[in-house]
C-alpha cells in the first residue's frame, strides 16, 4: 500500500530537489569561472607589469652601451644627449625594433619607452636618484666625474616602469713603449757638453733613446744625434764620446721596432677621449694646451714664450696626427708627446729649442725627426706620464645604484 501511494505520489518533491541541486552546481561553475576569469585577468596584469619591466631594463642596457660609443664628457657641452624615444633613430639612442623584438607577441603591442641621461652634478644626486633633482641636469657630464644617471621608463599595454642607475665611464690602459726618445731620427743642434737628454732613473723596459735607423759614415742627416764624418764626429767612437756627454745615460738603441707606438685602434679610442673631454682640436690651439688627452688633427704648431702645459704632478697626454710641433722660449710641457706622423715625413716632425723642456717623453711614428739642443736640457724621461695613455672604453652600472622608481 505504501508503494503504491507513493508511486502515485504527485507532489514534485524530486523536481524542486533536482532544480536545488543544479542551482547549487551553477553557482559553483559560475564562482569557478569568475575565479578563473579573475586569476586569467592578474596573470595578464602580471606579464604586462613584466613585459613593461623587461622592456624598461632593455632600454637602460642599449643606452649605457651607446654611452659606451661616445661617452658624454665635458666636451659635449654644446652637444649633449637628448632624451630617447621608440621614435629615435639616432645611434645615441636604443634601436627601437631590437627592444619591441625581446617581447611576446601579445605584449608588443601598445608599448612605448623612453630614456634620458642626466648628470649628478648637484650634491644630494651625487649618489641617490630623485626626479625632482635631477630634472634641469644637462645630458651630459658637466661636472667632469665620470659619472651620469641614465633613466628608463617603458610602458606595454598601459603598464609602466621606470628605473634609473648611475653610470660610470671605465678607463683603459693604451701599452704603449716607454722612452725619453722613440723616433725615426735624432738631431741634436749643438755640439756642447752638457745633458740634453736625461732619462736617468727609467724603469725596467724603458728606453732612453731609441731610433729606427742605423749610423753610417757619410750620412747627410744625423741618425743618432750627429751625422757621422761632419761637426768633427770621424766615427762610430766620435760619436759615442759625444752621445756620452749629451745623454744620460747613454742607453741608446738603433734599429728600433718600426711599428707605430699605438694602432689604429687605439688611436681612435684616444681621438674619442679627446673629443668627450673637451679637448680635441681640429688645428693647433693659439696657446699649449693642457689635458689628460689632448688631441690636435693637424697643423704645424709653435708654442714659445713661457707657455706650459700641465704640471709634474699631473702630466697629460698631447697627440698631434697629422703635423708638427714646435716648443722654444721657456715652454715647460709635462707628459708625454706623441706624434703620429700620419704625413710619414722623415723630417722635422717634433722641435725641442732654446729652454724649452718635456718632462715625459717624446714618442715620434715612422721616419721622423726630434730635434733638440740649442740651449739645454730638452728631454727628461718621466715614466709616470706614460700611465695618462688612457681611454674611455666602456660605460657600467655602479653596484648598489640601480632601483625602481614611481615615475611617470
């Protein structure tokens, strides 16, 4: 009886419970695929937020290797590096289509960046980055530290990050030969008895002086000092009397490697420096000039009076390419002159007169000639003044520096 009154039953109690039970189900299915839908959402957030990251630091990396090229010295005051855009196509500035490549496909889109470099050379941003201190800093370096702040901003579908890190420009060591005197020739003027050239004290490896040609009797042009069979020098014994009273020591080597002093290379890391640092010259400069690296393209220079350059306690590095110089009167220049030769003459190229003195080393490429001697001491070997052959050859982050900020 109960069977069959409930077979007849027709309440709906199962409908109600089944219509309960899928309702239940729904709103599980319904606050999964919300919570998916959600988690979906901040995964996409999250690689965006990543995308912007990696493009940012990108961005930082292309610009301190383009500071890198051409370091932005003080020489580049009326030159200095603008900000960087996805629109820059400059070789100051990053490649644009090298940093969009780096992202995924999705995230390529809608992206832009931006760089500045700025110099520390106010007080608090000498060593800690704000955009308000920095914000009227020129795109160069001004105070001459060897140090700027490079800034990197990128966005990527309305996300963006920004980060700055201070850069600092790496000096190189240019090897190159040490002397008083590397020429093709030497021609002393005068045949008194007194040190014309000192290279006294020279560390291991230097030379006191060294030519490329030989001494042979009958020669027209002095190949170490003073030609052979004229002035009263009959031989090779005459003038080795002679080099022993106008040299000290007379440490002298004939036949010297013919090589140049420094490559190509190495001369173009140093024209570089010159220009970053404000010193290059196109022609000579109306008085002698002082610097770390001075570089004069061409021009036949004279430089007398009282004129000097640089100090003991600092001597510099003054290249000419393509010319000569001349030092006479008092001029006083300390550090080491080199003269490329690029003329590859095989005459005068380098002129040490009157009271003049280098407090150094003259280093002179191929056949030409250093003259010297008309009064006094001309030459005298400072082994330190060869360690100013250095060039700016790299640019990296200083440890400690890089942070991300709130920019925008």
């Amino acid at each position: 009886m109960t069977l069959r009154r409930l077979r007849s039953d027709e309440g709906g109690w199962v409908l109600a419970t089944a219509i309960g039970l899928m309702a239940i189900m729904l709103g599980v299915v319904l606050a999964t695929m919300g919570y998916v839908d959600t988690q979906q959402k901040e995964s996409g957030t999250a690689r965006t937020r990543e995308a912007a990251f990696n493009l940012a630091e990108a961005a930082m990396t292309a610009q301190i290797f383009a500071l890198t090229q051409e370091w932005p010295g003080k020489g580049r005051s009326s030159d200095p590096y603008a900000p960087c855009t996805q629109a820059s196509v400059t070789a100051r500035c990053p490649n644009s289509a090298s940093l969009t490549n780096l992202l995924s496909s999705p995230d390529a889109t809608q992206v832009t960046w931006r760089t500045e470099v700025r110099d520390n050379n106010t007080a608090p941003s000498q060593t800690f980055y704000s955009d308000e201190q920095t914000a009227s800093s020129p795109g160069y370096d001004s105070n001459g530290d060897g140090k700027v702040w490079v800034r990197a901003k990128a966005t990527a579908l309305g996300r963006t990050r920004t980060m700055v890190a201070l850069v600092r420009v790496e000096d190189f060591f240019e090897n190159m030969p040490h002397g008083a005197v590397i020429a093709g020739r030497l021609d002393l003027s005068n045949m008194g008895n007194k040190i014309i050239i000192d290279g006294t004290g020279a560390a291991s490896g230097s030379k006191v002086v060294a030519v490329r040609c030989t001494p042979q009797s009958g020669e027209s042009a002095p190949c170490l000092g003073h030609a052979i069979g004229q002035g009263g020098i009959k031989d090779m014994t005459d003038l080795q009397k002679k080099l022993n009273q106008q040299i000290a020591p007379n440490v002298t080597t004939t036949n010297f490697n013919s090589a140049p002093a420094l490559d190509a290379s190495a001369r173009d890391r140093l024209r570089k420096t010159a220009i970053a640092d404000g010193t290059y010259y196109a022609s000579c400069p109306a008085s002698l000039p002082s610097g770390k690296v001075v570089w004069i393209e061409s021009g036949a220079c004279s430089w007398t009076s009282n004129a000097q350059g640089n100090s003991s306690a600092d001597p510099g590095m003054l290249i000419i390419n393509n010319g000569s110089v001349y030092l006479g009167g008092t001029t006083n220049f300390y550090g080491v002159l080199y003269a490329v030769n690029a003329q590859a003459t095989t005459g005068p190229v380098v002129q040490v007169q009157g009271n003049a003195t280098v407090t150094g080393g003259v280093i002179i490429d191929g056949q030409g000639t250093l003259i010297g001697g008309s009064s006094k001491l001309n030459v005298k070997l400072d082994d330190n003044a060869f360690n100013k052959a250095r060039s700016y050859v790299s640019a990296g982050m200083i440890q400690n520096t890089w942070r991300e900020i709130d920019g925008s």
